[in-house]
C-alpha cells in the first residue's frame, strides 16, 4: 500500500506556454427520434442520421467561452464512420493557451449531426468549466450531461445534479480524490473497485434520459510527478484605486444646439448700421497686419467669428483693395435683410475685383443672387481667350445655379413651359420622332481625343443617337435676341458662345459630358434637366440667331455625325479577335470602305476639328491610323486639313479624360503666365548685371542670355513639346545625373 504524500506540487497557469487540449471520448446514450408532426412538416428530416441504420456521423465542435463571449474559433473533430458506438478517441487542440485563460472560463461542446444537403441538426450541448471551485484545472476523465437539441453554453452545464443519480456523482467525487493523491492506494484493490465504478456509471447512463459525453482533459508532469495546474495571472494581486464618484460631472446641456441669445445679441450689434465704426474706422498696425493676413488666406479657409468681425469693422478701409471682397462677402450672415442690404451697397462701391478672383464668387459658398450677378458681370470683361481657359470650371459652376431661373430661360426662348416633369420621356420621345441629319444627340458613350500638337488639348465624350439636347419645339416662339446679355451664367455662356465659334464648340462639348453622366446614373435628376434646359436654350439661341449662328449649329451637328461613326467603327474594332497587329488592319479597312458605316472616313465635308475649332478637317489617312498598346487600346488617326497639312491625334473611347483634362489646363495657364511676365524676367535681370552679385558678375554679358535660352522664346508650341519631350529622354537616361544623386544621398547619409 502506498502512502499518502503530504506535498502538493503545482504550477501556475501563467507559465503553461502551451495550447489548451481535450480528449473527445464516447458518446453514450439514445437520440429521441422527432415526432410525427415535425416529420410531416420538414420530410427532410426522413434523410438525416436520425433515420440511418447503426450510428449516424456525428461530430463534436468545442469552443472556449469567457462570460458567453468566444474566446477563439471553435475547432471540430475530424470525420469518422461509426458502427455500433460514438466513438472519437481524438485528441483537439484549441486555438488557446493556458496562459491565456481567464479565471471564469468554460468548455463549450457542441455535437452535429446531418440533416440533409448542406444542413446540420444539433444533437445537443454540454459545457464545464476549465477550472474547479479552488481555482485548479480540471485533469482526468468527465461524464459530461449532454442538453438535448441546444448548443453548448452557460445554461447548459455538464456536471448539473440529476435525480436518482446520486451514487455515480458520488464516486466521480471519490475517484478524484483518488487520482490526486488524497486517498490510500491499494492496487488489486482498486482495479477491482474501478471496474465496479464502471458498471454502476454504465448502468446509470442507461436508464437515464441524456446522453452523456466522455471527455478528458490532460495530466501535467515533471519528473515523472504529477502538478497541478493552479489559475494565477501575473500582477493579478496589485490594488488599483477606484472612485465611486467622478470628479467631473458630465451634464446635458440642452440648449446647446441652439442659438446662443449673447452672441447673436453682439453680432447685430457689430452690424448695426448705427454702429460707433462707420467710414473713418482706420485699423491699428496689428489689426492692419491681421487684416493683410486674412485677405491673403487661400479660398478653402473658413474665417472666425472674430475675423468676421475684424473685416465688417473696417469694411470701408477695405473697400480700395479688390482681393478683400471675397472675404467681405463671406462675413456677411445672408438671412438677416438689414445686413444683406448693407452688403449689396458695399459690393457696389468696393473696388472691381479681377476676373480670376470672381470664380470664386460662383462656388457653393455664395448662394445669393446678387452676388452672382456681379461674379458673371466681372466675367464680361474677360477676352473669349481667357474665357476658354475657365470654361470647363464655369460649366460646372452651373450645378450651384437657380434650377427655376434656368428652366424659366428655357421656357422664354423656346415659348413652352420648362420641362420639369416627365422631362426624359419627353425628349427621348422628340428624338426618335425626328431623324433629322443635324440632330445634335447625347447617350452612354464616353469618346475623348487628345491631341499631339495643340497645347490647348480638350477630352470629350461622343455619343450615339438616344436624345436630342439641341431640339426644341419652336412653335410659339419669337425670334431670340443673340446679342443681348443675360443675368445668369447660363445666358452669359449662351450668349458669349453664339458670338464664338471656338467658344460654342468647347461649351457644346462640356454640356454634352454632363448630359452623358446624369444618364449613366453618375448625376441626380435635377442637374440633368438643368444641362439639357441649357443645351436646348442654346440650340434654340443657334437656331433663330443670323448666318453665323446658322453655321455653328450646322458644324456642331456634323461634329456629332461624325464623333458617332467614329464611336461605333472602334466599338467593332475592339469586338475583333486577334492581336494589336490584326485589329489595327481592320481599323485601316474600316476607315478606307465608304460602305461600312455609310460615312467616307477619308473623304467628308470640312469641318472644325472638335478638339480644336482653328484647324479645319476633311478626311483620315487610313493607310496612317494604328492602335497603341494599352487596355483600352487608343487609336492614333491622322487627320488631313484642308490646307493639305496632316494633323496627328489620339481617339480614345470608354474613359472618362476630365483629369487630364484638368492638368492639361493648369499646364496651358502656366504657359501663358510666362509668356506674359517673360520680358519682365529678362528686363529684371539686366538691370542686374552691373550690380556686385558674385554669381553675375563673372559673366555678366551672359547672364541675361542663360534666362532667354532657359525660357526658349523663339519655339513655337510644337516644337517647344518636342523639345521638352527630348530634355525629359535624356535626363531619364542619363547616367552622371543618377550618379550624382546616389554620391549626395551617401553624403547625407554620413552627415548625419
């Protein structure tokens, strides 16, 4: 007989670096099979395990749970065929280690059956806790209480008490102080007593009405001597100081989303007519500073309500300098009448503001009608040159318009009322009625061509033939005057372009995008009618106006004709199989037989060239047209103008160029500005050149020359790209710039 040992031996959970394992052992007991009624509302139940022969395939998922929140993702056993008994005999190891386990963690086990294609039936559940009553991991064997047709959880323990099943509670009990050392052990003793335990606990399980799982957790050993695995977690017994009370007390504020009574109290006082700061108000040098400051800032930032109050202040003071107005007319509070009716008398005598400045004035920011009025009165003095430059932004700005105003321009010129509702239907329905040859359309289509040799390069996207922007019922309607001038930017537009034809085409053009976009869904359903109202009422402006107008309308059309045979030849160039080299073939005989697309390619009427109405064209060289190698596959076509000259650009179709589109006029403004300021660079420095600067005073004869040759006066806008384009291959492929570089990178990187 051995003797019972007075140590305890253990080790702390917190020094277990090792993943939790559990043994899935048998499964004991009988399943119920459903009722009668369940079986006729679910047949399918006909073909799950409940109704196989011998044991259905059952499998077992165990999870980790820690106040009925999962620790880490269940883990199933692996597939098994039974016979006669549920019989796993398979060790799992979960995504958990021990040292990771808190105090109140549980085992929740979960069996699964089949219960038809791609569905599972669940047998029942069972959970038991990692840790006993004393805070040590549970080890050897448990019959585990499986809850019928439910998932493991908190409510499904294991080890609950059941009735007449005292005695095998009992011996679980026994048997544990057994293992741990706290009993005499006997060995032909206790293999006879453990077998007997074996019959009682068989004999229980079946007379009862669970099934039972048998599961074991595993043994710890050092040395051949059985530890304990006792729960402890590092730094677990430091005091932290808790307060019952904040300090800070948070307390709702109701009335703080509504109107602050002091300030707006102050703010009328501040704009009151009557005010103490009337025309003689001169700012100190710091507010003078401040003032500098603020009217210097970029457009993006917001003012303050003290730098609102700075600049009402001395409004008068700031009435000389033009930039101010902008900041001016952001201060003013629109919904008080008294101070818009100050504002609008200021704006009259404030000092005209340049023409770039007032874009600013047709942004989201100002709404009032007022003040737009005076940004598109500002815009009359600019030359259809600069005009153009902005275009692009102005037809966006017609998104911040008064919607009513538009449609009600629409309604004066074409003598209908303005097309609110129904509006789509009603212009599909005028298009397909009307097949005329000068029909101006829009659609779904995106085309655009860039161009090689004109530095004022325009994406566009064509169409095909679903609406009619430029028809417009014209019975009723008088004859339209195409001089006058209009408030509203969309007249201003209208009315600069019928007195422009390179105007009229880039203006047709960027409405056409924007019709285009609002049928793709990218645009709600106002700002399509509104574009379409405006391409109407310009159509109609074209329409009734001299020869002039006349003739723009009709190369408008023929544009579109064009651009939509144009569309549909690289459509079914794109449809073709084979390489680059076949479809570019099939691009040269589309573009050669007059009889495809009922359109001679190589032979048409003159026409300006919509990307840039100064070069008239009237045919492709077909034997000249080729595809490049990207996705979308651009083609390059030369076009023939009618002074014989050949005209190189790329068409390309299905996306969308407004970003280069953008950047390209950034790229054409900053070449303006220098050709502008160039004489004022070279004047600056030869004044320079007798000064005692030691740089220019070593060649002072050449100083002057080294800023001409950089500015490169003398090309011409091709030339100038061909020139930059050969500088940008040889700093590429230049090897002294690259060694250059990695010889100052290993200089900065010993400094530091």
């Amino acid at each position: 007989m051995n003797e019972i040992d007075d140590k305890f031996y253990y080790v702390y959970s917190s020094s277990l670096d090792h993943k939790v394992e559990i043994k899935i052992g048998t499964l004991e007991g009988k399943r119920a099979k459903p009722e009668y009624d369940k079986l006729l509302s679910d047949p399918m139940l006909k073909f799950s395990g409940l109704y196989q022969e011998g044991c259905s395939d059952l499998y077992v998922t165990c999870q980790v749970l820690c106040d009925g929140l999962p620790l880490a993702l269940p883990v199933t056993t692996s597939y098994k065929a039974f016979t006669n008994r549920w019989n796993w005999n398979e060790w799992i190891t979960l995504p958990v280690f021990f040292s990771d386990l808190p105090r109140n963690a549980i085992l929740a086990l979960t069996i699964y059956d089949c219960a038809g294609p791609g569905k599972v039936m669940i047998v029942g559940g069972t959970t038991i806790s990692l840790f006993g009553k004393h805070g040590m991991l549970r080890q050897g064997m448990f019959d585990l209480r499986v809850w019928p047709g439910v998932e493991g959880s908190e409510r499904t323990p294991g080890k609950a008490p059941d009735r007449g099943k005292e005695q095998m509670q009992k011996l679980a009990k026994l048997a544990k102080k057994h293992r741990n050392g706290h009993m005499p052990k006997v060995d032909w003793l206790d293999r006879l007593t453990f077998r007997e335990i074996e019959m009682i606990n068989e004999k229980e399980k079946r007379s009862s009405d669970y099934m039972y799982l048998m599961i074991e957790f595993p043994t710890v050993q050092i040395d051949g001597i059985n530890h304990a695995v006792v729960y402890y977690e590092q730094d677990g017994d430091e005091m932290y100081q808790f307060r019952a009370q904040a300090e800070i007390v948070t307390v709702p504020d109701y009335e703080i989303l509504q109107e602050n009574l002091v300030e707006s109290k102050q703010h009328r006082l501040a704009r009151c007519v009557r005010g103490a700061w009337g025309r003689e108000a001169k700012p100190t040098a710091r507010e003078r500073d401040q003032l500098a400051a603020l009217v210097a800032a970029p457009p993006r930032r917001t003012l303050s309500a003290d730098d609102q109050d700075l600049v009402w202040k001395y409004r008068f003071y700031l009435s000389s300098h033009r930039r101010a107005l902008t900041k001016f007319l952001e201060c003013v509070n629109w919904n008080r009448p008294a101070e818009v009716r100050q504002a609008l008398a200021m704006m009259k005598q404030w000092a005209p503001m340049d023409v770039e400045d007032a874009l600013e004035l047709l942004t989201p920011k100002f709404t009032h009608p007022a003040v737009r009025r005076y940004a598109i009165s500002r815009l009359r003095q600019a030359p259809d040159e600069d005009l153009l430059l902005y275009l692009l932004q102005l037809v966006q700005a017609l998104k911040y318009e008064d919607f009513a105003e538009i449609h009600s321009e629409y309604a004066r010129v074409c003598g209908k009322e303005a097309v609110v509702a129904e509006f789509e239907g009603r212009l599909m329905q005028t298009s397909r009625n009307n097949q005329h040859p000068s029909v101006l359309t829009s659609s779904d289509m995106t085309a655009s061509i860039t161009s090689r040799q004109s530095n004022e390069a325009i994406a566009e996207e064509p169409s095909t033939a679903q609406e009619d922007p430029f028809k417009c019922e014209e019975e009723g309607g008088g004859p339209c005057d195409v001089g006058g001038e209009s408030c509203s930017l969309a007249g201003f537009l209208i009315g600069r372009a019928c007195g422009d034809a390179v105007v009229a085409n880039y203006l047709y053009w960027y409405l056409l995008i924007e019709c285009e976009d609002a049928e793709c869904g990218a645009a709600p359903r106002p700002p399509r009618h509104m574009y379409l109202s405006v391409m109407k009422t310009f159509s109609q402006r074209l329409a009734k106006g001299n020869a002039d107008h006349q003739r723009t309308r009709s190369f408008l059309a023929r544009q579109q004709v064009f651009i939509d045979k144009l569309v549909k030849l690289v459509k079914t160039v794109a449809r073709e199989s084979g390489n680059r080299n076949k479809k570019a073939e099939r691009l040269q005989q589309l573009l050669a037989d007059p009889d495809a697309f009922k359109f001679n390619f190589t032979n048409f009427e003159p026409m300006p060239f919509p990307l840039d109405p100064n070069v008239t064209i009237k045919g492709i060289v077909a034997k000249k047209a080729s595809l490049f190698k990207s996705a979308l596959m651009p083609s390059k076509l030369t076009f023939l103008t009618t002074e014989g000259v050949e005209y190189e650009a790329i068409f390309k179709h299905g996306d969308d160029l407004r970003q280069d589109q953008l950047i390209l006029q950034m790229i054409t403004l900053m070449d303006k500005l220098l050709r502008r300021h160039a004489n004022l660079m070279l004047n600056l420095f030869s004044l320079m050149v007798d000064a005692s600067v030691p740089d220019i005073a070593l060649e002072p004869d050449k100083a002057v020359k080294k800023v001409q040759d950089k500015l490169r006066l003398d090309l011409g806008d091709e030339e100038a790209v061909h020139y930059f384009q050969n500088l940008l291959d040889m700093s590429v492929t230049a090897v002294m710039a690259v060694l250059v570089e990695q010889f100052h990178k290993f200089a900065q990187y010993w400094r530091k």
